[in-house]
C-alpha cells in the first residue's frame, strides 16, 4: 500500500526557474549549436510541477503557448489550479496523477518539456516511467530540461544525508524531522568551524547549507526516501538508452552551471582529461548539480549562422562608472552584481551606454551592430558570465504588452517574490536568490 505523498505532508516552497522559459532553452540550444523547435505555438509539459509557481508565471506572459503540468501530491494541484483559477488563465491545465500512470492522462506532442527537481529524488521505476514518457511525449525537434544530483559534489553532501537520516529516524513526522535536522546541523557547525583542518570547514559548510536551508528542500532533499547522485556519464548512458543526448547545459550562463571555458583546453594539454572528460570537469569543479537540455538522438543541429546572431536582442543593466563624483563616465561600466566590465571598443561603449536607460528591454543585435561577425564572441564572454542578457527575438514577451501586476501581486502573496515577461525571479524580502 502507497503511503502518504511526503509533498503533502511537507509543501514543497516553488519558485519560478530562469532557465526553464521556452524562450531560454530554445536560445541555449542555438548558442550551442542544437536544435532549433518551436518559438510560438508552442506547448510545454512540465512534470513535478508543484503548486505551479513555474508554469503560472509561464502561461501568463505567453498567451501564444499551451501549458500542461502533472504532480502527484493532490495538495499541490490543487493549490495550483486554485492560483490558475485567480489568474483566468485559459492556456493552462493541472493533471493530479504519479508518474507512472500520467502517460494515458497527457496527449499529444510538447515542443518542451521541464522537468525539475524529479529525476534524482524518485524511485528508479517512477524514473524509467519518466524517461518512458518523455521519450513518448517530445516532439521530434522538442527539447527536454531535466536536473539531478551530480557527483562528485553530492558524495560529501550524501554523507550529511545520511547521518541526518540516521540522527532522525526515530522522530515521528517529516516536519518535526526536518526542525530536529537542521538544529543537529547548527550544533554541528559550531562544534567544527574553530577546527584547523581542511576537512572540518568543508564539512561544516555542508551542514551551514543544511542550517541555511528552507525547511521544505531540507525535508525533500536530505530527509527524503529517494536521492540519488549520478556522474555525468552514467546519466548520459542511462538518457541514451531512452533517445535522447545532451544538447548543454541549461544554466550555463549562471554561478550554478559555470564552468571555466579554458578548463578543457588545459586538461587536454596536459593529458588528464580522461575517457570521460566531463566527469574530470565535475570532479575538478566540485559540480553538486547539472541541468541538462536534452533532444532526441539525430534530431537535426547545426552551429548558430550570423543571420541568426544578428536576430537576437541585447539587453543590459550595465551602468557607466563615474571616475570621481562629478566627473564624466569612463569606459568602464558596473553591474549590479558589483563586476566591472571596460569596454575597450568604441561601438560596444557606445551600444552598452545605449542600452542602459532600456532595461528590462533590449535592442536587436542588427539595430546595435552593423557587422555582428567582429563583436560576437565578445558578446557571448559577457552573456556566458552574466553581465549581459541575450534574447531569441520575441515581441509577444515585451513588458509593454502586458500587465504584470496580477500576476506580481499574487506571487508576491504567495511566496514574497515576483516575475517577468523573461522569466527572472526577484525575491522580494532578503532570501538568497538561488532556488532549489
């Protein structure tokens, strides 16, 4: 007999994810050279979709798409249709189901289908049943988002599963397992950092993550029956075997996908890249989670053309630095994360300057530059480290088409955050910006 769902028992806290935008998959599989699917008309399938905090911001800047999401944890889809029901949102439907019994319930084809915080953190049958429908489910040139536990980062962070497994598993209920855990992570904490060794502070830093954490991913991701890490070449054998290949990583443009791109080139030059060059990557990066796009094996890739380069909109929230109070902006400019960028060439000066009174919309790249060929690597080393924004052309996803407030009051409402027409959360009180 099937026992409570512990999403039930425990709500887990959703907030929107960056990366998972139709828009953003499909513009990361044309920087890297993969498919190219579908940018309006689209349908979208999101699996594990919680209370809906995802696709609600989703399908209300994007009347042009269908959104369809299934979650097994009645509390959750409720909650979710609820919310739609707020937002009369007409292009958006919830399926209460488990993973293993939602294929009959989910017809036709998705051109993307999203499926975050699932594959680690279920049973190895609800995982083959997800990979099944997926592999059912995904249109020819769809493209398909999935994230899970890598190693060998989650080795060190499996420990601190299990001991916390173990120091609760006599405490009755998943929310007073997850108050008693977190407490047993602070004392631990306190006992290890005035230690010398290396050991004890990467350790007490693990457990400050736990300490950190939001009672809810504390509860599913350390307390949780199912969690499994995988290197990157077990994963890739294993989605093989389904269909699909890895087309990159969805959230290679941000501190938690990054990884040095002279990296590769090293371990090459100095023979230690191995027969499975991105599990050296991983190891040697500490990597603790990947989030991959995938496409169908022999789907139709060719690189990114200039037409297509030229095509994309630019925007950014780069300001001109002022030498002293007073003087006139240098060609240095900051972003708010607090990293400086010189803009050496006049014309990248000039466009940046132009930008900045625009955010949070853009121009196209062909409107900025008249010859994209001389500017575009540049202009990728920015977007790929987070100081500018690049955007697959969409007129629809203007600000100025819509209004936002609706849809801000109620997320503000449901978890002190809000969205826009791109998809990027800002939190609104002073919680860390990274979701899990």
């Amino acid at each position: 007999m099937v026992g409570p769902n512990p999403y039930d028992d425990v709500p887990y806290t959703s907030y929107p994810i960056e990366w998972t935008a139709p828009e953003r998959l499909a513009l990361t599989s044309l920087l890297h050279g993969g498919v190219r699917t579908r940018r309006s008309g689209y349908r979208v399938l999101e699996l594990g979709c919680g209370d809906g905090a995802n696709l609600l911001a989703l399908a209300h800047y994007r009347p042009h798409g269908q959104f369809v999401g299934v979650d097994a944890a009645s509390s959750r889809i409720a909650l979710a249709r609820s919310r739609q029901s707020a937002l009369r949102l007409a292009n958006l439907e919830f399926i209460g189901s488990d993973l293993r019994t939602a294929l009959p319930l989910v017809r036709g084809h998705f051109d993307y289908i999203i499926a975050h915080g699932v594959f680690s953190w279920v049973a190895p049958d609800v995982r083959d049943a997800l990979l099944a429908l997926c592999a059912e489910c995904l249109a020819p040139d769809g493209l398909f988002y999935v994230n899970y536990n890598t190693r060998p980062g989650w080795n060190i962070r499996a420990m601190v599963r299990d001991h916390l497994l173990a120091a609760t598993a006599g405490i009755v209920g998943l929310a007073e397992r997850t108050r008693h855990a977190q407490e047993l992570a602070r004392r631990t904490v306190a006992a290890l950092s005035a230690g010398p060794h290396p050991y004890g502070h990467l350790i007490a830093n693990e457990f400050q993550f736990v300490v950190d954490g939001r009672p809810s991913y504390v509860a599913h991701e350390f307390l949780a029956e199912h969690n499994q890490a995988f290197w990157r070449s077990e994963f890739v054998t294993l989605v093989r075997a389904w269909g699909f290949e890895l087309v990159a990583d969805a959230d290679f443009n941000h501190a938690s996908g990054r990884i040095d791109p002279e990296l590769p080139k090293r371990l090459d030059e100095a023979g230690i890249a191995g027969a499975r060059p991105g599990d050296t990557l991983d190891l040697l990066s500490y990597r603790q989670l990947h989030s991959p796009i995938l496409a169908k094996i022999g789907a139709p890739c060719r690189p990114i053309d200039e037409a297509e380069a030229a095509a994309l909109t630019m925007a950014s929230r780069l300001r001109p630095k002022a030498t002293v109070p007073g003087d006139a902006a240098s060609a240095t400019f900051l972003h708010p994360s607090g990293y400086e960028v010189d803009a050496n060439d006049a014309q990248v000066d000039a466009v940046l300057r132009r930008l900045s009174s625009l955010w949070p919309n853009g121009l196209a790249l062909a409107e900025l530059f008249p010859d994209i060929s001389h500017v575009f690597d540049d202009l990728l080393l920015l977007y790929r480290n987070g100081l500018i924004d690049l955007r697959l052309a969409s007129p629809m996803l203007e600000t100025s088409a819509f209004d936002p407030e609706p849809l801000n009051r109620l997320e503000r409402a449901w978890g002190g955050y809000h969205t826009n027409a791109w998809h990027v959360c800002e939190l609104s009180d002073e919680e860390s910006h990274v979701v899990n």
